[in-house]
C-alpha cells in the first residue's frame, strides 16, 4: 500500500467525528504544552527525595510500634475514517555495525555485591549531603554534549535489534488463544542469556506478550536477597502492577530485568519494588525491608548522572520505576519530580521519530504519558510532554490495527493509545476556562466536539465488546454473593477474558473519562449534572467488584482497576450501604500497597460525613495492617518539606480533581 493513499476503512473507527490535527483548531493544537525542564530542575526532584527521607523514617519508626521540544519530522500517513493523520516513519540506518553499542548492553561488567545487613541498607546512611547532589548533577549537566556524540551509535544499535527480529503476524486462532493473565510466560530450556545481551528486539507489536517464549535470565551472579527479590517479581508481579496496560507481562517479567542486570540504579529500584509487594504481605513486614533499596536506587543513580555514562534506555526506566514506586506510597509529591525528570530525559534521549522506532521505547513513552497525564488530571495543569508525542503514538497504533484488523492485540493497543489522546484533550480543555484562556462558546464548541469523540471511542469498541467468544459466563469458584452488594458483579456476559480481558479496564477508563467529562463540564457551565451520573459510577463498581472475584483475575487486578473507582464513589448515594461498600473496597486496595494520600481520605470523610475515614476507612482500624500504618505516617512526615512548588502543592492537594469534582 503505498504512502499518502486512504486505507480501507475497518469495521471499527476511533475517530469517526474528530476534526483533523491542525495549527487553527485550538482544542487539537499543534504547539508543546508544559515548560522544558532542564537537567538541574529534575536533578532536584531526585535531591528533594533524599532530603525527605530520614525525617520519614523515624515517623514511620513511631507509627509502627503504635526547554521548548524540537519540531520533529512526520513522514508517514495513516487515515482515520476521511481524514489524514501523520505518524513518524523509523529511519533507516546504513552505518549501523557490530561495533555499535546500545546504553544498556555497555555495561556487562559484574554488579558488586551489596551487603543485606542492615548497615548497609540503612536509609540514612546511603543518603548523600545535597551539596554533592547538586554538584553531581552540575557535572551531568556538563556531560550532555559529550553523550550527544554517543548517541547516534546508541539509536543505531537500537535499530539492529529491531531490525530483521520481528515475529510474523500470528494467525487470528493464535493470537487469540485464551491465555491466563495470572499466569508467568512460559520458559524454554535455552542456555541462559548473558547480562546486558539485551533481548528487546523479540517484542513485536504484532505478537501478544503472552505467547511470547523469553530464554531463561541467569541470576545467579546476583546477591541471594537481590535474587530472592527477582525471583518474586518474575512469578508475583504482572503489568497489573504497573499500570501498563495491556498483556505487558514479558516487558516486565524479562525486558525491564534484563535491562536492570546491566544497569545497577534499575536493579536496586526493580528489587525494592519487588520487595515493597513482598513485604505487604508479612504479617510482621517493615519499611526497612524495602525502604533502603528504593533509597540505594537513587543514590546510584546520582552517581550515574554526576559521570560521564550516557544515559539510555535503562536510565529512563530507572526514573519512571521509581515513580511507580512513589505512586504506591502515596508520595504524589516526589512522584511528579520523578514526572519531570523522565520527560527531561525522553526529550534528550529521542525524537518523536526515534521513540516509535521499537516496541521496547513505545513501551517507555506510554508508561511515561500515564504518569504525565496522572498528575495533569491530579493538579488541574497541562501536561509536560508535548501534544504531538500521545499523538504519534496514536497514529503508530492505529495504522497498525487498520492494516492488521484481524489482531485483537493490535486493536486493543489502538484503543488504549486513542483514549490516552482524548483524556490528554480533556485536560488541555478544562485547563483553559480556569484560566480565561478561552470564551464561553468557544469552550462549548470544542467540548461538543470532545463529547462526540468520548461517545465514539465507546462505539469503536462495540465489535470487541460483543464478541461472545471470550465473555464470561460463570463464576464458578467465587464467593457467594453478599446480600448487602451494591451491584451484581456476577451478572453472565459481564465480563471479559482471554486476549480481551484488557477490555474490562478500558471500559472502566471510559466509564471514569465520561463520569469526569460530564461533571466538569457541568460545573464549567453552571449546571447540575444529568442524573446518569450514577448509573455510570455503579457501572465502574460492577466490573470492579467482577474482576475482584472472577477466579481468572491475575494479580494485581484491582490495583488496576483502582482509578476509575476512586472517580466512581464521588458519584454514589450516600447511605450507609453504598458507603460502606466503598470503604471495603479502598481498604482493601489500601491493604495491596496503593496507599492513597491525606488528601483523598479527607475528601471523602467530609463527603460522606465519617470522620473516622480520615485515618482509615474501616471501624476500630478494622484491616488497616501495620506496615501501611508505616508507610502513611513515613510519607506524611516527608511531604511538607517538599511541596514547594505550587504544582507540586496541587497534586499533594489533589486541587484538579477535587475542582472537577466539586458539585453540590
């Protein structure tokens, strides 16, 4: 099919109603959004949490025992029904040779052993004096040229392996077989790889992760508590987790090791990840059995940045591992530092020609745009990274699905990328009138147009949604239902499984977009907002509570499913069956490490009326364990001394969500 010609349109369109991406249309700007962030301001995030640190410790101690972006070039054209959208072609490159080095295979040498005691670990001691944080960073900052010269070497190799290593698309019985997301991908009996022989080029966009085979990863070198940890990762832990989306187990459970054995800052934050999930489970489990690691992760990364290493791949994984980390804890504040420094460093590290070029950088992107857009949505502000990026990423997707039409997994990842641009569209909105960077009519004009695309997207995915194939139609196994449940979660037909289980999580994100829209623009226009509003919240509690109990469920289910439900209990009768459902529910989220800050326990002990909510959301501390007892006082004794910022203060607040949601 030759470049610039319309293609076939499918039996599915996400965009049958948007208007095309144009510099004169104000709702889809062509322009960045956000400030440039330079080398120093994420270099201070990083010292705002060693800072922080050791003031957290005691309490958690107490509390136990009682730049403008560069205009990149757009090559290749897809169309959404009529109308044309430009994505980035991945450039060729002849000179690549065996002699090219990728960031992350550089670094083969053996990881020293870090002693277990607990002197070694202890969070206080690893913590650098923030004067030789900030000279460290000067020091990366100086470097920058010099890594400019390596990096082309470093995008040539990149392009090695993602060259002549793609899987052929598999048939449609393959890729939707019905595999079980709980379970590990299957290992072969090859002879293990080598630390730093990066495996990267084996994800293909085409191919479900879950029916990929990665070769076994030698731990072997590893310290026994470093191994134990990895080990627990790989048969614990799911993209769940991680939020990442859809079928992403072998980028977690083999890509995201394999990059961590090569590059220490990864390892000690993909271990303390690992060992904070471990740890929630011991009855007897505390913040040092993970705390330390988290803190060892930053301080080698300093030291990384203060050196002349270039930064790659596994650098960038390294920050946004750590802002995961930080999201469970609760420490909204220091995970927008960690926001800010990834986004300074993917500018740096590509283009928006070089990121779409491989599956493994596509991955980096869409993790990062969901934290960018986690704390757009929290304080009320734009995003950082600009526009232009969601929307390669977009059209890279759905160009796909449209020549592959066939391949649930392809559809799916065109769906996840297509809502990601319409909830970025909905904050860039909502940011204006705040503002009084729009009119009245104007706003109406373009949120008419949002509405449409939000009510089109749902459309989009009828086909999958009424594929009676993989819809489920027993529960055999689960418990009984209660008798005071708000909804029926056990409703045949109500639930998704096999390749589209995914499904359920997207419409949970739609439920929550529509619930956020229609409130909004509510409030924006002076009105009440239409009484579907419930209607639409008990939906996200039907499929919250079905993926809560299917026996299917992988782990890590609910975790994913938090968000929309945390949209969802604002819109609820208040009485005192429907309440306290909502609170069972948030403790036991709570109680699986999503620890939810001050902020959001406050907002809901005035909503309902339950003072007690503002410590913990059960009667008499009722499944409030121990360690998250722990964690919540560590994070609220660190915080005020790093909100300064006014950003950061309206994330720490929740200023944007609680301003969208403020209807009487």
């Amino acid at each position: 099919m030759s470049h610039g010609q319309p293609y076939q349109k499918p039996n599915f369109d996400y965009f049958q109603v948007r208007p095309a991406y144009s510099p004169n249309n104000s709702l889809l700007p062509n322009a960045q959004f956000g400030q440039p962030v330079n080398a120093s301001s994420w270099s201070e995030s990083l010292d705002d949490v060693q800072q922080g640190t050791s003031q957290g410790m005691a309490s958690a101690g107490r509390a136990a025992s009682g730049t403008e972006h560069a205009k990149h070039r757009r090559t290749r054209r897809c169309w959404k029904g009529s109308r044309p959208c430009t994505y980035p072609k991945p450039k060729t490159n002849p000179k690549t040779s065996s002699s090219s080095k990728s960031g992350t295979a550089r670094a083969k040498a053996a990881i020293p052993e870090v002693s277990d005691s607990e002197e070694e670990i202890d969070v206080k001691k690893e913590a650098p004096a923030p004067d030789s944080v900030h000279r460290s960073l000067g020091n990366s900052s100086k470097s920058k040229a010099a890594r400019k010269n390596t990096r082309s070497k470093d995008a040539a190799s990149s392009k090695h392996h993602a060259q002549g290593h793609t899987q052929p698309l598999p048939s449609i019985e393959q890729s939707e077989q019905d595999v079980g997301f709980g379970q590990s991908p299957p290992t072969d009996t090859s002879s293990p790889s080598q630390p730093g022989s990066l495996s990267s080029h084996h994800i293909d966009h085409l191919t479900p992760e879950s029916s990929l085979s990665p070769e076994k990863i030698s731990l072997s070198h590893l310290p026994h508590d470093q191994r134990h940890y990895v080990e627990y990762l790989r048969t614990n832990v799911t993209y769940h987790h991680y939020f990442l989306g859809n079928d992403a187990n072998y980028f977690v459970r083999h890509i995201l090791i394999e990059h961590a054995l090569s590059y220490e800052p990864l390892l000690y934050a993909v271990v303390g990840f690992a060992a904070y999930h471990a740890t929630l489970k011991k009855p007897d489990g505390k913040i040092q059995d993970f705390l330390g690691y988290y803190n060892r992760s930053v301080s080698l990364l300093l030291k990384s940045l203060a050196s002349n290493q270039r930064h790659t791949d596994a650098t960038i994984m390294t920050i946004l591992q750590l802002a995961t980390f930080e999201e469970y804890l609760g420490d909204w504040v220091n995970l927008l530092g960690h926001q800010k420094a990834a986004c300074s460093m993917l500018t740096e590290l590509y283009s928006i020609d070089s990121i779409m070029e491989n599956e493994l950088r596509r991955r980096i992107l869409a993790w990062y745009s969901r934290f960018d857009l986690f704390a757009g949505f929290l304080s009320g502000y734009e995003t950082v990274l600009g526009r232009e990026w969601f929307a390669a990423n977009e059209c890279f997707h759905i160009d796909q699905a449209m020549q592959h039409p066939e391949s649930i997994h392809c559809r799916l990842q065109a769906a996840i990328a297509s809502h990601r641009v319409i909830a970025l569209d909905m904050i860039l909105l909502f940011a204006k009138p705040p503002r009084g960077a729009i009119s009245p009519q104007e706003f109406q004009k373009e949120n008419e147009l949002l509405a449409a695309r939000i009510r089109g997207w749902k459309e989009g995915l009828e086909p999958l949604l009424s594929d009676e194939r993989y819809l489920v139609e027993s529960f055999a196994g689960a418990p009984k239902r209660d008798e005071n449940d708000i909804v029926d979660p056990y409703r045949p037909g109500g639930l998704m499984h096999g390749p589209l289980w995914t499904v359920n999580f997207l419409m949970m994100d739609w439920l929550g977009t529509s619930i956020m829209h229609t409130s909004q623009t509510a409030l924006i226009m002076q009105k009440q907002p239409p009484p579907g509003l419930k209607d639409l919240a008990l939906d996200v509690c039907r499929l919250f509570e079905a993926v809560e109990y299917w026996p299917g469920s992988a782990p890590g289910s609910i975790l994913s499913a938090q968000a929309g439900l945390g949209i969802a209990v604002r819109f609820l009768p208040q009485d005192e069956r429907h309440t306290m459902w909502c609170r069972r529910k948030l403790a036991k989220i709570e109680a699986q490490g999503y620890i939810y800050p001050p902020t959001f326990h406050d907002q809901l002990a005035n909503l309902w009326g339950i003072p007690e909510v503002h410590h913990w959301w059960l009667p008499d501390g009722e499944g409030y364990p121990p360690i998250v007892r722990s964690i919540r006082s560590f994070i609220e004794a660190r915080t005020p001394s790093l909100s300064k910022q006014p950003k950061a203060e309206d994330v720490r607040t929740m200023k944007g969500l609680v301003d969208k949601l403020n209807i009487d």
